[in-house]
C-alpha cells in the first residue's frame, strides 16, 4: 500500500510487536527497498531513510507546566505595565518613531556603513607608477646584493639542491602563461618554500617587486609560522620585511610585505571587504590535499574570482598525486609534478615488530591508564558499548589474513590484538628498544589528539629511561599549543640526548622535522563526522587513509634511511581507503553558510552544489535551519541585521551570537571569558592519577549548575595571580592548562577588539561590566547563544534523565560539574557542543530556568489553547495559565525589538529602557524552576495544575481581601464548607535558608512566597490560595461565600 501512494513518505503502526517480530518485518520491508525502525512501541516504515530518534512518536518527550509565585508576577506585572504606559505615551508624541530609538542618539547606519570598509583614496596614476619603479629597483638592488653575499650563495648552494629548484624555470614558464596551474610534489621537494620565493624572486629581477604581491595560505598556524621564517631566512631578511605572516592573534608584516603566509581562514576573512583582492598577483593554496572545508570553499570562490581578474595567478600545491581531480575542477589547468627524494625507509607492521622483538600482546597490556579512564568515563553513564566502528572495519581483513609464516607466539599475540586501543604499552617498549640499540636520530610518533598526547606523555615522564632529561628530550606538537611551543620540535637536541616527539596528523605534510630516522605510527586520527540525518557530530578515532600512512612513513626518510613502526598488520592497512573523506562532507555547515552570505555568493544550496564534492543536501538544509532558528537568517535566507554582525565575529555564530547579548546587556567580562573559552582547548585538566584531587580542585569553581560559570571564576582567580606573578603556581594548584589560560587572555583582547569594529562597543570597559556581577543575567546570555542546544532535565529519585530533539535520551561528560550532581535543581540545560561516540554527550552544559528559555530562547508559538506555547516546532511545549502566557509573550516581544534596535543603533542607551530590564532581572533570578513535567497532555486542567496564578496586570493584594495572621483558618473554613478535606502543607528551606510553602487541596498545588519561617510561609501560602480563588478582583464580607459557590461548582464538575 505505502509502495503504491506516491503522496505517502511513511506508515506509522502502533501495534504491539516484540523485538522479534520487528526483525522479520525489518527484513520483509528491506526486500521491498522501505525503511524501517522501531520507536519504542511505534513502528514505522518509509520511502527515505529514517532518523535514530523521532519525538513526535516519543509520549515522554518534554512538556512543562510553568509555576511562577503571584508575589513575583506583581512585581514583574508592575515593571511592565510602567514600561508599556510610557511606551504608549511616547508614542502618542512621536507617532513616526520608536520608543528604543528615541534614547538612540544617533541616526541609522546602512548596511554598507556597518558592515562594508570604504575605498581608500588613489594617487594619480603617473605619481603611483613613479613610486613602484623606485621601489622595485630597491628590491631588485638589495636581492642582488643578498645573493652575491657569502651567506646568500651557501644558502643558493642549499636551495639548488632541492628537488624544487631544478623546476625553477619549468614552473615560472607555466605561471606565466596559465592562470591556473597545479604542482603535486612529494613530501620534503621544497615546493611550499620555494615556489613562492622563485615567484618574489622573478618579479624582483624584472623590476616588478614593488607591485607584486603574493598570498599563500597554510591549513595551520605552525605551518604558516615555520615556513614564512624559514624563507625569510633564505632570502636574507628579517621576518616582517618583504616576507611575513598572519595567523589568528599574531603577525609580522610591513607596508613592505609582498609574500604573505597566513591561514586560509585568514584569506577568506580579507574577502569580506575585498571581494576581488584588490592589489593581490598570485594566490598559493597549499596543502589542497588535506581537503579542509576552508580551503574547499576558498577554491569556489577563488574560481568564480578568476574571470573578474584575468592577470591574478593562482597556484595549486599538493603532496599527493590526486592532481587530476583538481585539474578538471578547473578545467584542464595545467599538471606539474616536482618529484622528491627520500631515503629508504624499512616498513615494519605489526605482525613483523612483534616477530622480531619478542613482545607478547595479552587483553591485559593493551589497555593503558588512559584507555582505563576513558572506559571510566562512559562506564559511569553510558551502556555497554557495542562493536566500535574501528574494530567493524578490520574485522574483515584479520579473517582473510594468513599468518602461517610467523611463529605460534605472534599468531597467538595477533589473536588478542585490539583495533580500538592505541597500544600505549607497545609504543612504550618500541621506544625504550630504539633508545637502547638502535643509531642516533629523532623519533616522530603519530597519535590520535591532545588527550592521547598528554597521556603517552605522562606515562613516559614517569619512566626511568624515557623520562630521563639528559637522555631523552620529550617534546609534543599539536596545533592549539603556543607558538614558542611548537618552535622546539625544530630545535636539535644536545649530544646524546635522543628527541621524541609526540605529534598528531599536523606533522604528515604540513611541517617538516629533518632530524626525524624513526616513526611510530598508530594508524589513527581522531576525525569529527557528521550525521545530517540524526543532525549530530560523531568524534571517533578512525583508520587513516593509505596515503596518510605514506606520508607519514615518509617522515623517517629524511636526512638518511630511516625505520617506520606501523602498530597495525599489513591486512588492515590494505583495506584502508585510498584518500581521507573531504571535511565538507564530514561536519556541520553553519559557519561555512554564513560566509556564503557574507559575501553575497547567491543561494547557499546553489553556491555548495558548485564545490569540489558538493556535501549532501540534508546536511545543508540542516546548517540553513539552523542559521534561521538562531536569528541570523531570515525565512528568504537573506542575513538579518544580527547575522550581519555575526560575519564580522570570527568564530561559530552561537558564541558570535553570545558575545553580542553580552555586550548589549553591560555583562560583557564574563561572556568574553566563556566565548574564548570554548574556542581553546578545555583548561580544567584531569591527569588519571590525580583525578580526584583535579576534581576537587575544579569544585570550588563549580557553583550554580553551570561549566560556563565555573571557568569564569578559574580565570578571573588565574587573573588576580598573574598581578602577583604566581600565574604558573595557581595554575598548578587548581589544575588548569596555563597555556590555555593565556590563550583565553588573547582571545579576549582580540574579540574585544573585534566587537569595537562592530561599533558595538568603544573603549571604555567599566560601562559594558555593569552587570557582570549578576550569575543570573549571564545564564540568560548563555542562553541566547547556545540554543537550540537545550536538553530537558528530569530529576529521578536518585539521579536524573536528558532529552535533545534530536537524538532523546543523552549523557553528560564525566568532567562536566553537572556529571557529578544527583539531581538538578533546574528543568532545562544549555550545551556548547554534543558528540557521538558510543552514547551521545554532551559538553559544557549550564542549568537554566523556564523563564530564560523563553525570554532568551528561540522562537515562541501559540498552541492549541490558551496558555500553550510551543518552540522547536512542537517538540518543546509549555503549559501555563493564559494570563502568564500572556505576560511572556508581552516581555519577549519588547525584548526582541530592544535588542535589534540595539543592533540597529549602536549607541543606543539601554539603560533607558530601565523598567524593562528591571522586569526581566527579576524574573530570570527569581523563578524558582517551580513547575513540573508532564508527559503526553494535551490540554491544560486546572484541576491538575502545579502552580495557578493570576493574570499579571490583575494582580495586586487587596488590603480588605484574604490574607493576614487568620489566612489559615480562612481558607479551612472555605475548603471544609465546601466538603473537602483540609488543605495540607508542604513546606521547604531555600537555598538563602528563607522558607517556601506548598498548599495542596482538590488536587492543586499553590505556592506562597519565600518567608524567614516555616509558620509564616504557610500563612502566605494560604494567603496566595485565597488570592487565586478570589479571582484577583473580589473583596468584602461575601468573598467566602463566593468561594464556597466556586468550590461546589468545581467539586461537582470532577464528580
């Protein structure tokens, strides 16, 4: 049936099957080429794929009834009303202006006045030409000089012996004659240092150095670092002069500068507000191999670029021989290919290293510390986890593997090999065996990411021989670490001293060692996927491709032959795939499509469906969803005034979004801190062997339910120690990264920075902190920024339950503050990131009220009847009474237009609009998250609902009405007469040690105010009761009477 309706996508049944008879039906409906999946009791079977969670078939998803205290609702009722009285007289008198822009003081910018950089003023043209000559002729003078010096002709003397120089002129011939041209070139050829120095070099000597001007991108910092002072140096110069280089944070360029190493995202940043890179000759992407989402999305600009610039030259470098893929992308540009030298290098895979050395693989010693805790992590939370992808992908190869040829001893060892370890004990004995018996020469060893790093390197510092600093210099590279850091892998070691160095992928292409003889290679790269249909990021450690293995064995053939340690059989490296997934298939898109925008490229879809590999189109739609949710584009994917600013904020347009809330509501210290924060590395560390002091540690930051929090107070306390010059110290004590701290210190400048270019914010810092004291408001700024990143929180009677939209029940990272809680005091979490890996987690999460989420959540719709709201299309719902409904929806309105007229103005004063603000304070410190989930309601009753309150402009305690010493009794007497039990108390200290109480009668639940006793808290309980029976607008003699009415009336309805 469902086969034969072209309209229907779907066949939902919901008739009882075990999981047994959906197997036969799964297979059945697999045959028919439908999809099928089994949603708790639901069964559904579709035309296209389906998600692994569908909340519109879960009965338990979300629903929240809102509890607010009448007390608090007057207080907010009477800000409000203040607020839109003086709104509504404004308007009277101004008909034609809006009330936030009156206190704006300025006039409103254009688009292109916010946002576009003017043209500079040109000299004649005679004048400029003039000035060039010299120029040039200076260059050309000085680079003469420089290679007829006894220190330019040694280096000369080196550089000729690069395999790259002896295509000197072949490569200058074809950049001269195509505007495109792709050099493939092996690892070690000179290509990346040489072929911009031959370019600089050409125009010099033809008196053009002046106007000629070379940009050549790099995929990491340390490459674009390394490699402009390594051509400086060829070139006689200092760093800074005609070469130089800019990274995010740091740079050294002139006015002189005509070769530029930066960043791609560097580039791409200078596009913004140089559509045509005015000025620019050549363009050099290097390592288009790696196949980053930057340098994908770069080249489709750059090749709708190349029409509008004829005499622009762009070079393609890659040290792979996949140049035919990019040679049709540009329709047949030109191939050169600059072969390398390398010396032999002996391959050793894992079956041989353990034939040859003896060692014995057990299940036991190929578990290290860290894979224990990371086992420790998932085990507090998470299932037992099944098959990982790592082992599913060799399983295959190590069955159709024949070992026959190796001894009993290693067949046996291969047997009880692990594929999902690292094999840190293994790496460990290798180490310890090169040290002692084999020839000089530095060691590289490949792991998966920093945590693996920081391990291996714990580990080996505590043994004897490899520990030891006057035989073995340890060192790490990885690309979050400081400049300085990264510098000493380059550095020779003192004799006898034997380097190691501890490298993720960043060391296969992007930087050279030349002292390197040996490399371990485990195989594995720590690689972020995307799931577009379950909209969830995957971290997985994954196999590398065999050309990633290539060239990382490349690395031991340096200076002489050299010895490669592959910690896999020669099988699984066989069944590797050829090349890595490009990253634009493999991760969200959200930032990617916002630069689209940005620079005014047309459709994203449009735009993306002309990449290298286009990614798939869910994954597109899904990035465009997103960019609407969170405000930055509109319904016509056109950029909102707010996504016009987050193009200006280089970084994921959540904590964009975060650090602009921060600036407009005068808390901006704090959101500094979290936004720079989350774009390091985590500060809090947790070494396995101290990890209980490390958690005691990071405790007395973590106050509030919240990680955001908690790092503000780790750095403002590493702040205050830096003054006393005991950074280092307090670092050590708490268990923090200094080199982390640090680098949140810069990012704080630079988006500091950043955000005065907005126009957001001047100099003055005292005027945007006036809030940052206020916990409260900075949740709600968290909010603004992370969501849709919301998960519910349902306390259980010993721990608790999270839900997403996306993928239902997920879990908690083990370092996370809120990890360790039994309970949270809140319905709702906020996340920076979540990531599959067996279970999902989330990370970096920050409790938060009803009232946040939906004064600072996203989009708020009308249900099916008064007092129902709905956000993320239906999957979140609030139940409420109509007349608080009508409150938020009144309080978010006005917020909104003062938060885009802030947008619009500037310098808009906010703190005009003092009544307003008053009134949201109040409510997001003072909701006490008093309400309760409820599953699979429809409808709102009173008869069942937690917290009752009236209709806010209603509110206000008659002197004559209920209430006073006698609230007790009086309600008694109305609740009895009536025929009802007497009401009962239910009363709770607070966390300022004040006292609150819940009165409960004909199944409802009122709350009073929090008091300084139990005794008077229940007075005010009752009190609040007989406000709401009263209806807000009765007094007199005869209210008890009328009650009594109400209550008969009501006793006879639920009978």
């Amino acid at each position: 049936m469902l086969l034969h309706d072209k309209e229907k996508q779907e066949l939902v049944s919901r008739e009882k099957k075990d999981r047994h008879d959906f197997e036969h039906i799964s297979a059945l409906a697999s045959r028919m080429g439908l999809y099928s999946h089994l949603y708790a009791k639901v069964v559904v079977f579709s035309k296209v794929p389906l998600p692994n969670y569908r909340f519109d078939l879960d009965d338990k998803r979300p629903q929240r009834e809102v509890a607010l205290p009448l007390g608090l609702l007057r207080r907010v009722d009477s800000y409000l009303g203040e607020y839109l009285s003086q709104k509504s007289k404004t308007r009277e008198n101004f008909p034609d202006l809006s009330f936030s822009t009156l206190s704006s003081g300025c006039s409103i910018a254009t688009d292109e006045g916010l946002f576009e950089q003017p043209e500079p003023l040109a000299a004649s043209k005679a004048v400029m030409e003039k000035i060039l000559w010299r120029r040039s002729l200076l260059l050309r003078d000085q680079q003469q000089a420089w290679q007829e010096s006894s220190e330019g002709r040694k280096m000369l003397e080196f550089r000729q012996s690069l395999p790259a120089y002896k295509e000197k002129d072949a490569l200058l011939t074809a950049i001269s004659q195509n505007q495109v041209i792709i050099v493939s070139g092996e690892t070690g050829c000179g290509k990346t240092t040489q072929i911009p120095q031959f370019i600089l070099e050409s125009e010099i000597e033809s008196i053009r150095g002046a106007a000629c001007s070379i940009i050549c991108t790099q995929p990491r910092r340390i490459s674009a670092m390394s490699v402009s002072e390594r051509v400086a140096t060829e070139m006689g110069q200092k760093l800074g002069e005609s070469v130089g280089y800019k990274v995010r944070l740091e740079g050294m360029k002139g006015r002189d500068t005509h070769l530029l190493f930066c960043t791609t995202g560097i580039l791409l940043r200078r596009l913004l507000v140089d559509r045509n890179l005015k000025g620019v000759t050549h363009v050099i992407v290097d390592e288009i191999h790696e196949r980053g989402m930057n340098e994908d999305f770069l080249l489709i600009v750059l090749k709708e670029l190349l029409p509008r610039r004829p005499e622009l030259r762009l070079i393609l470098m890659s040290a792979t021989l996949d140049a035919d893929l990019f040679s049709s992308y540009f329709v047949g540009a030109q191939i050169m290919h600059i072969p390398g030298f390398t010396y032999p290098v002996r391959t050793h895979f894992l079956e041989n290293i353990l034939e040859i050395t003896g060692y014995r693989l057990t299940p036991y010693n190929q578990i290290d510390d860290y894979g224990q805790e990371k086992m420790w992590k998932m085990g507090k939370q998470a299932p037992r986890k099944r098959k990982s992808q790592i082992a599913s992908v060799v399983e295959d190869a190590l069955k159709a593997a024949d070992f026959k040829e190796y001894s009993h001893q290693t067949r046996e060892s291969l047997s009880c090999w692990s594929p999902d370890c690292i094999g840190f004990n293994l790496i460990e004995y290798i180490l310890c065996n090169i040290c002692e018996n084999e020839k000089p020469g530095a060691i590289l060893v490949f792991m998966t990411g920093w945590d693996d790093i920081s391990s291996l390197r714990d580990k080996m510092q505590a043994h004897p021989l490899l520990g030891d600093p006057s035989r073995v210099l340890l060192l790490a590279c990885h690309g979050s670490m400081a400049s300085s850091e990264q510098r000493l892998i380059f550095d020779e070691p003192d004799n006898g001293v034997r380097k190691i160095v501890l490298a993720t992928n960043i060391a296969e292409t992007s930087i050279t060692i030349n002292d390197v003889v040996f490399v371990i290679d485990c195989g594995k790269a720590k690689e972020t996927s995307y799931d577009a249909l379950n909209n969830t990021p995957c971290l997985l450690p994954s196999w590398i491709s065999k050309v990633s293995a290539q060239q990382r064995r490349g690395r031991a053939g340096r200076v002489q032959p050299g010895e490669c340690y592959h910690l896999y059989p020669r099988c699984v490296y066989d069944a590797f795939a050829e090349y890595q997934l490009p990253e634009i298939l493999r991760t969200p898109l959200q930032s990617l499509c916002l630069q689209i925008k940005s620079l005014k490229l047309g459709s994203i879809s449009e735009f993306l469906s002309r990449a290298l590999q286009s990614p798939e189109l869910l994954a597109v739609q899904n990035a465009i969803e997103y960019l609407k949710i969170i405000g930055a584009l509109d319904e016509k994917e056109n950029l909102t005034v707010l996504g016009r600013y987050l193009t200006m904020l280089p970084m994921e347009p959540k904590l964009g979004k975060m650090l602009i809330l921060g600036a407009i509501f005068n808390c901006l210290d704090p959101v500094l801190t979290i936004v720079a924060g989350l774009c390091v590395r985590d500060p809090f560390l947790t070494p396995f062997d101290k990890k209980d002091l490390a958690e005691a540690a990071k405790s007395q930051f973590s106050r509030d339910y919240s990680d955001h929090l908690a790092l503000v107070r780790a750095y403002d306390g590493w702040k205050d120690a830096e003054i006393d010059n005991s950074g280092y110290e307090y670092c050590w004590r708490n268990f923090l990264s200094a080199q982390s701290m640090k680098a949140i210190d810069s990012l704080r400048k630079e988006f500091f920075s950043l955000l005065k270019d907005t126009g957001l914010v001047d100099g003055n810092t005292a005027s945007y902190n006036t809030w940052s004291h206020d916990d409260y408001l900075i949740r709600a700024v968290i909010c603004y920024g992370l969501y849709p990143g919301i998960c519910s929180v349902v306390n259980n009677e010993k721990s608790f339950s999270l839900k997403t939209m996306e993928d239902g029940q997920v879990l908690l990272y083990s370092n996370s503050v809120n990890a360790r809680e039994s309970k949270i005091p809140y319905p709702w979490l906020v996340f920076n990131e979540k990531i599959k890996v067996n279970s999902v987690f989330l990370r970096d999460s920050t409790a938060v009220s009803d009232s946040v989420l939906l004064l600072f959540g996203g989009g708020i719709s009308r249900g099916d009847t008064a007092g129902h709201f709905k956000m993320l299309g239906g999957y979140l719902e609030f139940f409420m009474n109509p007349s608080i409904a009508d409150m938020y929806l009144s309080l978010r309105e006005e917020l909104d237009e003062l938060i885009q007229n802030k947008l619009l103005y500037p310098r808009m004063d906010i703190h005009t609009h003092h009544e307003l603000l008053s009134a949201v304070r109040l409510l997001v410190s003072e909701d006490g998250s008093d309400g309760r989930f409820v599953f699979g309601r429809q409808v709102l009753k009173p008869s069942k609902t937690s917290v009752i309150a009236t209709k806010p402009t209603l509110v206000s305690r008659i002197e004559s009405g209920p209430g006073g010493d006698n609230s007790k009794s009086q309600l008694q007497t109305l609740i009895t007469r009536a025929g009802y039990a007497a009401p009962t108390y239910k009363t709770k200290q607070l966390k300022n040690n004040q006292f609150r109480a819940t009165v409960e009668f004909n199944g409802m639940q009122i709350m009073g105010q929090p008091c300084n006793n139990k005794k008077s808290a229940e007075k005010d309980a009752a009190a609040e009761a007989l406000q709401w029976l009263m209806g807000g607008n009765q007094a007199g003699n005869e209210y008890i009477n009328h009650m009594s009415m109400l209550l008969k009336k009501s006793k006879k309805d639920h009978g």
